[in-house]
C-alpha cells in the first residue's frame, strides 16, 4: 500500500500528504491518531497538533510560517491560516563535516565533449550571434533568416543567396575522404557545430551603466562558455555596452583568451548591406573552423552543472530537488562543480547554508548579497515573501519559506566552496551558491552565463524553459507530469513519491542520463524543441 503522507523532519509538526485524503480519515502518527477536519488534497499539509495564532509552523525542521488563525489537529493549512515566516541568520563560524557519497561507480567514467584551449569541456558546440545593444536586434534577425532553413512563411532574403554561395565554395574546398576528420551523420554542412544560436534583449542602451556592465559580463560569459566555439558580435557603436567592455570582461575571466570573437560596428561599416554582408562571411567561415572540432573523451570533474526549478509543486522539495541534490554531491564527490541559483529561493534555509561555507569570506558574502538582495525588494513593497505564483500556491506551496525550504534540497549536502553575483564565472570545484532572480529563465539565463555546461530543472507542473548554449534537462516532481506533459520531460523522479524508488537509486541513474547528454548521444526535450530562451537580468528587483 502506497504511503498516504509524509513527515519530512522528525522536528516537523506538520504532514505532507502524498495523495488525497478524505475527510473524516484518521492517520495513524507516531501512536497517535490524527482525525481529518477536512479534505487534504494531494501535496499540501495538515497540522499534527492544534496551532493557535502565532504559533510556529516547521517544516524540514526549521521555521516555514505562523499561524494568523486557529488550526486544529488535521486542518488543512492554506494562505488563510499561516504566512511566511522564515528564522533569521547570521555569520558564524562553523566546522561543516561532510560524507560524501560513495562515487567509485563513476570514478573512470567519461563523457564525449569538446575540448576548449582553457581547460573547459562544452557538452555541446555552438556559433553564437549576438548583439550589444537592442538596435542591433534587427540585423540578428536578418542574419538568422539568412542562415535558418527558410520555412515557406518567411520574407525574402537576399543574404541566403550570399550563403548558398559560401556553401558551394566551401564544398570545393572540402578535404578528401583520406584527409577528413570523422563526422557524424548528418545534412547539416557543418556536422560538428552542433547550431548558431542567435540572441536577443532590450538592454545595452537607456538603462543604467551598471546594467551595462551586468549585460556585457553576461554576454562575455556566453562567449567564454565551453560549450560555444566563437561569436560574431553586432555593435552600433555609440551604446552604454560597449565592445571594449565586453573585450575586459572576457579577459578577466580568461586572460589568455582565444576564440574566434567577430565584432561589426554599424556606425563604423556604414550601409547595413556592407554590414550583414561582412558578419555574415566572417560567421560562415568561422563556423568552418569550429567544425574541425570533434568530441573526445572527458573527465566527469568537467561537468559543470546548473541546479533549477520552476513550476514547482508540493513535491518538489521531496523528490526532484532532492534527487537533484543527490546529483550535485556526486558529481562534487567526482570534482566537478554545482551551481545552484535563485536567492529569493534561500529564504528560510541561510542558516544552513552559511554553515556549510568552506570559509568566514565565503559565508559574508553570501549573508551579503541575501540581505542587499531582500532589502531591495522590500524597498519596492515586493518582499520575498511574495514569490510563491499562484501555481505554486494551488499545488502546497503556500509560504516563501515552504517553497525555499523544498528548493534548496537541489543543492545536497556538500560544502558551499565559492559564492557568486551575478554575472561571475564559476572558478571552483563544489558547490557554488548563484545570485539571480527565481524567475526561470532570468536563472538559467545567468546560469549558462556563469559556466555551466548542462542544466538540470525540476518542475512539478510543467515548465517549457530551455537556453540557446546549455542543454537543460526537465526532472518532473512527479508521475502525472511526466504522463501528461511527456514531450517536455526529460527524467521522472515520481517514485520517490509511490515508494517504487529511492533517492539513491535515482540519483545514480539521473547522472547516467546527464553523461548521454553531455556526449551528445542524447538532445534534450528543450533541444528538441529549440526552446532557446535567454532574459538578462536588470539589477532591478525582479523575483
């Protein structure tokens, strides 16, 4: 019979029903016996003892809300009953002791990716165009209708004349058979690039220059991406982001910088013609460089993996984030890196993040920014106890804290080795805790943009979010997700809820799934669907 409920922490004097219960059932609890006032629906809580107002309410053993009213023993707790309530943190030195899980499974396992001058292994080999600035967006556009198969419903373009030109050209000068490298199967003329990605924003101009400067660090963390070859990039020239900026911030994440970096200045060409005619040559045969590259076997301490969650339910916090978290301390344990993201999702578990830190600095900074990050929102009257969607709320989220508390589980239990703003480039081998908004692809946006090669994301109602360099790969919370939505779901972690699976278990085949990814041996559902979302964040408050 499958389990009816949950009690996550033995310090918990709430349950997580884990399908729905009657009303007027009784719940047999640690030798008491829990009468239902009221229906429970699947994945909300019911009070293990009457809470009056002001009582506290824990959940994962640490503080989640307050009562506002009277609950009695097995009342359903709602948004009418209990608010956000989180425990305040502070820095202290602590001694965090760690097990690691045991990796010796996966400790000679590979996987195929593209080897970078750096050091960096990209599970994937991109071309990218992007622009500095919103007015070059346009020009983007063309060039992506130059080079994208024509679908029959766009305009005429010009420039694929231009194109099919360079094709026949490159095909004349194509080794022979004994000189080639080894290609996959494929129409495409380059098989080794794996697309040119194209990307848009409204930023680079208008805004403040610190926003310039958060766009330009963003967008040089793109191009130093691994899993991108080179980038042709559009300038109008007189624009706060400018070129030399962008050109800083690529060498302070990487001094001996190398890739192919193609920059145009509209302002500079002239005509737009001698403009789209220029970077579309350049981007052509750049792209024929990046197709001698191939895949070739790599450690599992390159992975770099980027740890989010959007449209979460009540299960999140007990089965997808968690075996995200079993992830993360393996692939820790194999020397590889973890990003987990989100702030406004921290709220209510800093304490235990702060305990984690490797070092006083490193647990500052991260007290630092949650609390700059916080104040700024209420600022604007939108604390963090306002992050909770009304999807979330509908499926057992009901508090900022409940939510944060679930959401953090995808960071496991490693020690937090570095802590990053916005904007900065994953150094570290570990756990690295990521300063970004919860909105979904603001997070993967940045998350991509800080180095990691693969995103793993969990959802518990469905989220269609994808990232034009990283492959992100859906985890749902749950078995009637993957049923009803099979074509953005990537992995089920659903048996952690019927009792089928473990953690463990999953944990372990997740990473297998990830190392076909990263070889290429598999797309992702988001790759499939070329869901190539990408929002840079203003440094405004945005939740």
């Amino acid at each position: 019979m499958e389990k009816q409920y949950l009690q996550i922490d033995p310090a918990d004097n709430v349950l997580v029903a884990l399908q729905n219960l009657e009303k007027g059932a009784e719940m047999l609890h640690d030798g008491n016996i829990i009468h239902l006032e009221e229906e429970i629906p699947a994945k909300h809580k019911f009070a293990i003892h009457p809470f009056e107002p002001g009582d506290e309410v824990k959940m994962y053993g640490v503080l989640v809300g307050k009562a506002v009213k009277s609950i009695p023993k097995g009342g359903l707790l709602t948004t009418e009953n209990i608010k956000h309530e989180a425990s305040s943190f502070t820095h202290r030195s602590a001694q965090y002791q760690w097990n690691a899980p045991d990796v010796s499974k996966f400790a000679e396992r590979t996987f195929e990716g593209f080897h970078r001058a750096d050091g960096q292994v990209g599970t994937a080999n991109f071309w990218l165009v992007i622009p500095l600035v919103f007015c070059e967006n346009r020009n983007v556009e063309v060039i992506k209708d130059a080079f994208l198969e024509e679908l029959g419903y766009a305009k005429p373009n010009p420039y694929k004349g231009l194109v099919k030109k360079l094709i026949n050209q490159y095909e004349s000068k194509k080794p022979t058979a004994s000189e080639s490298i080894t290609q996959t199967s494929s129409s495409r003329t380059f098989p080794q690039v794996d697309g040119i990605k194209f990307l848009t924003h409204q930023g680079g101009c208008g805004g403040t220059r610190q926003d310039a400067e958060a766009l330009c660090a963003l967008l040089a963390g793109y191009i130093h991406h691994p899993n991108v070859a080179g980038a042709t990039v559009l300038s109008l020239g007189c624009q706060h982001a400018q070129a030399a900026i962008l050109k800083r911030k690529l060498y302070e994440f990487n001094p001996s910088f190398d890739k192919p970096l193609l920059v145009f200045e509209q302002q500079q060409e002239g005509t737009e013609p001698a403009l789209l005619s220029k970077a579309i040559e350049a981007t052509f045969w750049g792209m024929a460089e990046a197709n001698k590259l191939s895949r070739k076997p790599a450690s599992l301490s390159k992975l770099s993996i980027g740890l989010e969650c959007g449209g979460s339910d009540g299960f999140s916090g007990i089965s997808a984030n968690p075996v995200l978290g079993r992830v993360s301390d393996l692939i820790v344990a194999l020397g590889g890196k973890a990003i987990l993201s989100e702030f406004p999702e921290l709220c209510g578990v800093e304490q235990n993040l702060i305990d984690r830190c490797v070092s006083d600095q490193t647990a500052k900074r991260f007290s630092s920014l949650m609390k700059a990050y916080s104040q700024a929102a209420e600022k604007v009257g939108s604390g963090f106890d306002m992050n909770p969607s009304p999807g979330n709320i509908r499926d057992g989220l009901i508090t900022d804290a409940i939510k944060s508390c679930g959401a953090a589980k995808k960071g496991g239990s490693s020690p937090v080795t570095d802590v990053l703003d916005y904007g900065e480039y994953v150094q570290k081998p570990g756990l690295n805790l990521l300063c970004t908004p919860g909105n979904d692809v603001e997070s993967t946006t940045a998350l991509a943009g800080s180095g990691a090669n693969l995103i793993l994301f969990t959802t518990g109602l469905g989220t269609p979010t994808g990232n034009p360099i990283c492959p992100v790969l859906k985890v749902s919370s749950n078995h009637h997700l993957a049923q009803r939505m099979p074509d953005i779901i990537d992995f089920n972690t659903g048996g952690v809820i019927t009792g089928e699976k473990s953690i463990e278990q999953l944990g372990e085949e997740l990473l297998e799934e990830i190392i076909a990814i990263a070889s290429g041996k598999k797309l992702t559902k988001a790759m499939m669907l070329n869901q190539d979302d990408f929002i840079p964040w203003k440094r405004g408050v945005s939740l």
